[in-house]
C-alpha cells in the first residue's frame, strides 16, 4: 500500500557565508541530513530529539515551504518536487501547518471568522460568503469553539482558544496530513491535554495523519503510532512508540527518555546520563555524531557512521538490551499531565 507521506533520504545543509564586500560560503549547518520516514493514512509519527536537531527543518521541507538540498518528498506517491502551478495547489491543500504559538500566527486585525474563512477563499471552498459562513461556523464547531467566536479578534481569546482556532484554519483547506509543530508546548498543563485530546479525537473523525513535532515526550507517548529520535540532523531510532518507550535500543534515546526523569533519592541512577552540549551541525562529529556523548563509544563508533539497520542506527544496538531499562518515563508532571489526559474533556469552550 502506498503511503501517504513518503520522505526519501531528505537533506538540508543552509550555506553559512562571511564577508562584507564579497561573501563567500565558509561552511554548512546540516539541519537535516538524510532523513528517510513515512506516514501512513490515519497514523501519528512524532519526531522528538533535543532543540536544533532539525525536527522543525524537517516539517517545512516537507510543506515544501523550503526547499531541500537532496531527497524527495512524495504524497500519495506523487514526488512534489516534480509539480508545480495548479497541481501543486492541489497536492498543498492536503498538508497544513499547525505552528507552537498561535497568536503570532494569528493576525490581530482579522476576525477569527476571516482568518478561517482566508483559506476557504484561496482553495475555492465554498463559491458564496453565506457558504464560507457556514463553512467557518462548522469548522469553529469541530475544534470546539461555537459560531459566534467567527466575530471575535484573536486577541480575545485564551491561549488555548487560540490554538483551537490555529487547528480550524488547518483544518478549513480539508487536508490528510498536518504537521503540528510543538502545537502544545506554549499552553498550561490541563489545555494541552484538552488541546491534544482534540487533535487525537479528529485524526479519529477526519481519519487525519500527523507529523508531530514535539519536546514533551509525555504527549508523544500519548499520541504517537510511533515515534522518530532525530539527533544532529539525522533520524537515529524509529519505531513504535509504546516499544520506543519500553525498550530504547539507541543509547541517545535511552539518555533523552532518561533525562525526562528528575533525580530522586533511591532511585537507580539512568543507564545513560545525557551531558554535553549537543554538537554543532556546522562541524558535527566524525563517525557516528552521537559518540562524543555516548559512553557505549568505541573506535569504530569515532570513524563510522552507523547504517540504519532495522529502526536504529548504532554500532551495538544489541548491547544496548542487556542494560537495564530506564525508568519509565512517569516523573510527578508527566504523571500529572497523564491525569489531565484521563480526564480532561474538550468540550468546556468557555474553560480553555
Ligand atoms: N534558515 C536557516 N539558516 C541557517 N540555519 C538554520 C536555518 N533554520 C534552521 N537552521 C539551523 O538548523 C538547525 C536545525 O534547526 P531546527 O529549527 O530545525 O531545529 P529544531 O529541532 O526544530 O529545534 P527546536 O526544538 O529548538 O525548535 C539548527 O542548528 C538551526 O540553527
Ligand atoms: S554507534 Fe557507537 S557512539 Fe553511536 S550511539 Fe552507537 S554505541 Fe554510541
Ligand atoms: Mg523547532
């Protein structure tokens, strides 16, 4: 079966020039360095991994909103790349964006009503204003807000009002595949979980795909069919998310699932210790990236770069099963926020 997203060894490498008079090329961040992953129709594939990775570079090359370096991006088996005009509107309007903060991507001199009904217009939803009315009214009514919030600004709005608003605009084109760019991590603890339980609830409804880009692994948890651990430009584990979370077989992963874990007297201390600073992407390591970090680092690990080999990328994946498994993941505010999951209900409009 085809899939539905299809991304093929996708590279990123931003040109970094010096000079005053003449600028010349002194070097190159490998943002994204050869990612490969596909989505299937209805699933939720999470990319996590520390900040600069690449997991927002990845997101806007699959949009198409940059362009890459190398690799390919297919939708339903359509290379996008190889279209342009209306064939490319077309392939577009099946993959929106949902951004971290919604109100810088809102904008504060249009009504919710036009910032929804904005694109109807552009993908020809809808051939009336009284059409695109009832159109916003309902898309208003599917993330839980009601048709008299069309009218409001967004400045009257809640943090978490905003966001619902951020998904109806996602949502107006009618796409298959959204990528949720840390879609939660601005909002407080119990409107993420109603904000997440609405994006769950309409992959269900509208049989939706997510690309989900996420720092907190308690939401990734939640969500993800799987998840991809994306290190240095680079995707260094990939599977489903409850094995990803069970059994780590990528010491980075090991150490990010660790690290999400406070220091608590008694407790065994994690398997692997995440220190040091992430490596720069404009000069990453020899061999594989991760081995400057890695305590499983030996001299093969400093000369070469590890193949991807079923879902990981390491040198002794198979070592990693005798160590003890972390903890898992279920510190005091992940506990929490897994309260707020169980409970949390995303009707209650006026409430978020
Ligand atoms: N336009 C650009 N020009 C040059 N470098 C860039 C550009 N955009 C991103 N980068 C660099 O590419 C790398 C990956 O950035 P990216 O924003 O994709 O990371 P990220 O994983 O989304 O981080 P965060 O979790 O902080 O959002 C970083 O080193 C960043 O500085
Ligand atoms: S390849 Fe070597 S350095 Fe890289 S993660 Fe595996 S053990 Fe560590
Ligand atoms: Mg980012």
């Amino acid at each position: 079966m085809t899939a539905l997203l299809d991304v093929r060894n996708l590279t990123k490498h931003f040109p970094v020039r010096k000079g005053w008079l003449i600028e010349r090329e002194v070097g190159r961040v490998r943002a994204v360095d050869g990612v490969s992953f596909t989505i299937q129709r209805g699933e939720t594939l999470a990319l996590v991994g520390e900040s600069g990775c690449g997991k927002s570079t990845t997101g806007r090359l699959v949009l198409r909103l940059i362009e890459p370096t190398s690799g390919e991006v297919r939708l339903d088996g359509e290379v996008l790349a190889d279209l342009s005009g209306e064939a490319l509107r077309r392939l577009r309007r099946r993959m929106q964006i949902v951004f971290q903060d919604p109100y810088a991507s809102l904008n504060p001199r249009l009504t919710v009503g036009d910032t929804i009904a904005e694109p109807l217009l552009l993908h020809g939803v809808g051939s009336t204003a009284a059409e695109r009315r009832l159109k916003v009214a309902e898309l208003l009514g599917l993330v839980g807000l009601r048709a008299e919030h069309a009218r409001r600004y967004p400045h009257e709005f809640s943090g978490g009002q905003r966001q619902r608003v951020g998904i109806a605009r996602a949502l107006a084109a009618g796409p298959d595949l959204i990528v949720a760019d840390e879609p939660v991590s601005a909002l407080d603890l119990s409107i993420r979980a109603q904000v997440v339980n609405l994006l769950a609830d309409l992959r269900q409804r509208l049989g939706l795909s997510y690309l989900f880009i996420s720092h907190d692994l308690a939401v990734v948890r939640h969500l993800a069919d799987r998840t991809a651990v994306m290190y240095l430009g680079r995707i260094v584990e990939l599977a489903e998310t409850a094995q990803l979370f069970a059994r780590p077989r990528h010491p980075y992963t090991r150490a990010l699932l660790s690290a999400a874990l406070p220091p608590q007297p008694g407790r065994q201390r994690p398997p692997v210790a995440l220190e040091g600073d992430v490596p720069s992407p404009l000069n990453p390591p020899s061999g594989c990236a991760f081995h400057p970090r890695c305590p499983l680092a030996d001299a093969r690990c400093r000369q070469e770069a590890p193949a991807m080999v079923d879902g990981v990328a390491c040198h002794h994946a198979d070592a990693q099963a005798a160590l003890p498994m972390p903890p898992r993941v279920g510190n005091e505010r992940l506990h929490r926020l897994h309260q707020f999951f169980r409970t949390a209900t995303q009707s209650a409009t006026s409430s978020v």
